[in-house]
C-alpha cells in the first residue's frame, strides 16, 4: 500500500520515491585531536567540501576535551588566508548543578559579537578531568552563497568545573556576501587534548 500526498506518491511498497528529497547527511571529513590548536575544515583541502555542492553544512562535536580548562570557539574564512569573517552574534546558556542547586537560564550578552572578525565563543569552560568533554554540533547554511549572510547555529552540551552540566545555544551569521570557504575550531587557550569533529553534508 503506498503513502500519497496532494497526489504524490512518497511511498510505495515500502520504498521512498526518488524524486523525494530525504535530507540524507553525507560524511565529508572527521577530524581527530591529539593537543591540537586548532581543528581547520578548508574547502578543496584534504577532501573538505564546503560549496554550493550542499544546501547546508552540519558539524558534529564528539567529547572534546581541553588540555586545560577554557571556552570552545569558532572563526570563518571568507575568501583570504585568515580566519576572520566578521560577525553578527547572540546567544545563551543553561546550567544545573548536580547537588541540584544553581539552575538557570541566562543570555550571554558578554559572548556576543557585533561585526566583530574575533573568534565567536561556543561554550563556557569545559572541565579538564578526566571524565570533562563537550558534545555538540554547528549548522552552517549555505556557505557558498554570495547574495546572503551566512548563518550558523550552535548548541553544545559540556562538563562545567567539576559538577555543573551546561548547554550553550549560539546564533548569528557572518556579515558579508563572500563565501565562507573554511571553518575553524579552537579553544580560547591551551590546545584540544582529544576529540573528534565531523562534517556532513545536508542534502537530497
């Protein structure tokens, strides 16, 4: 029995019709830490596609964990040799203590940027014991798209300290119709210990 909708088969036997676009993720390129400064996904580099090729872009951040502890960031490259598109950008925070104390929600006005080329901070400390990582991901929408700013979402959940559990939504785009050809991910200081970070490609 096949699924129709407004006269569209999108199902039939089971099997999803080839003119339906699924928004499947296709792995482009992961990226392994090992006390590494930065982390740099560079168009044409290396097998890194970040072109017209999909409709957007989806980083996925896997238990990184800093060498000490510090706020994970993020900078783009809009064309030159430097990681310094300037941004537009808002957002906040969560937290809860494990005693069960401290719960709250806050904007983050200090992190934001207002057509700034610094890096845009993704999260507070994450926390250097052993079992301290932050997980998350990063959209980035069309990015080699030269009418349009270039927007990102992120969300990344993280050990804070020693007992605080965290998530930090940020938001923003960069300001210029230049295409972003690479994306870099770095902590604030000291290096990224371990950890993986992957990129998919969002598409039909």
């Amino acid at each position: 029995m096949g699924l129709i909708s407004n006269g569209t088969t999108l199902l039939d036997a089971g099997a999803i019709d080839s003119g339906v676009a699924t928004g499947k993720m296709t792995l482009i390129k992961t990226l392994t830490a090992s006390n590494s400064a930065t982390l740099s996904f560079v168009h044409g580099t290396s097998s890194v596609i970040l072109d017209s090729t999909y409709d957007s872009y989806l980083f996925k951040f896997i238990n990184i964990h800093p060498v000490t502890a510090s706020y994970f960031q993020v900078n783009f490259r809009d064309g030159g040799t430097n990681y310094d598109a300037v941004k537009r950008t808002t957002n906040f925070k969560a937290q809860h203590r494990e005693n069960g104390s401290n719960g709250s929600i806050d904007y983050r006005g200090d992190e934001d940027l207002v057509n700034s080329t610094a890096n845009q901070v993704l999260s507070l400390d994450i926390g250097v014991e052993n079992d301290g990582s932050g997980s998350g991901e990063m959209k980035l929408i069309a990015p080699a798209d030269t009418t349009f700013v270039k927007h990102f979402l992120s969300k990344i959940s993280y050990l804070y300290g020693t007992d605080y559990s965290m998530v930090s939504h940020v938001s923003g785009f960069t300001t210029a119709t230049t295409a972003i050809d690479g994306v870099q991910f770095s902590m604030v200081s000291g290096n990224i210990a371990t950890g993986q970070i992957k990129l998919y490609g969002i598409g039909a």
